[in-house]
C-alpha cells in the first residue's frame, strides 16, 4: 500500500518557508513589533511584488498558500 503519494511532496505546504509560518503560528510564537514606517515599507514592496507576477501589469487580487497567485485586479 502506498501511503505517500509523489505529487504530495510536491506541495506548496512542504516548501520550507511556508512550513515555517505554520510551525511558527502552530506553536504561538510572537513576531517582535516594529515602527509604522517598517510595515509601510513591506506594504509597498508586497503591491510591487503582487504587479510583478502578473503579466498584464495589473495587481494579484491576492494570494493562496494552495493556488498560488490569483488573476490581476486592474
């Protein structure tokens, strides 16, 4: 009987830095809290990053830890 199937190792879970989200939120663990101007920073790098996965200039509506990355929002 095969228990682990080939395409499971596969998955976007198992990569090691979503893994670690998980383990990190499973076990409660506190992010340190940093300025406004640290998280305005990674807000404008997340929207830069969202623009650059499409391909028609637009904006990912968002994204899923299972699907990836979701159609552009104009």
């Amino acid at each position: 009987m095969k228990i682990l199937n080939r395409n499971i190792l596969n998955h976007r879970f198992l990569k090691p830095s979503i893994f670690k989200l998980i383990l990190k939120d499973f076990l409660n663990l506190k992010n340190p809290i940093h300025p406004n101007r640290f998280h305005i920073k990674k807000a404008i790098n997340w929207l830069i990053f969202a623009q650059e996965k499409t391909k028609d200039g637009g904006v990912s509506l968002g994204f899923s830890l299972e699907t990836g990355w979701n159609f552009s929002y104009p």
